[in-house]
C-alpha cells in the first residue's frame, strides 16, 4: 500500500520528529524513496536527540528492528515522539 500523499510530486524539505521515527525501520533498511531518504537526512543532521535515537537504534540487531517495526510500531513511536518531544522543542 502506498501513502498517496507520495503522489504530490513535492520534496519535503522538513520532516517532523514522529515521522522520522515512523520511517526509521525504511530509512535503516535503505527502502526509502530517495528524497524521503534525503529529507531524513537533513532532519538527523539538524535534530540531535534524533540523530542520538539513530544511532541508538542502528545499535539493535536488525531482526529485532524488524520485530519491532511489524508488532509494535505504533506504541513505539509513540513512546519514542514522547521521549523526543520532551528534549526537542523545535520539532
Ligand atoms: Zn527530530
């Protein structure tokens, strides 16, 4: 299924923090759109506590990523955007 808001044919120029994480798992993978990819990008170079879950993230072994990404993804990120809202104020 795709998101059709990908039909738009514009290039996000800034991704929030909860979509960042919600695309965490592809960005990893490397299965992003290539502007997507891009957009990320830009958001991890911009946004430490971001680029900290990163790297945290990048830590954990791809199948429990992957275990992570299929069961609990919604409780994840939302417990994620918590932990991010609390020390990122501009996002
Ligand atoms: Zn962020």
């Amino acid at each position: 299924m795709s998101d059709p808001s990908d039909k738009t044919g514009k290039t996000p120029e800034w991704v929030s923090c909860k979509h960042s994480i919600d695309k965490l798992v592809e960005y990893l993978d490397g299965t992003l759109a290539p502007e997507e990819q891009r957009a990320l990008d830009r958001h991890f170079k911009l946004c430490p506590p971001c680029l900290d879950l990163l790297r945290k993230y990048r830590a954990v072994p791809k199948l429990c990523q992957r275990a992570l990404a299929d069961e609990v993804p919604e409780e994840t990120a939302g417990r994620l955007t918590s932990f991010l809202r609390a020390k990122c104020k501009g996002c």
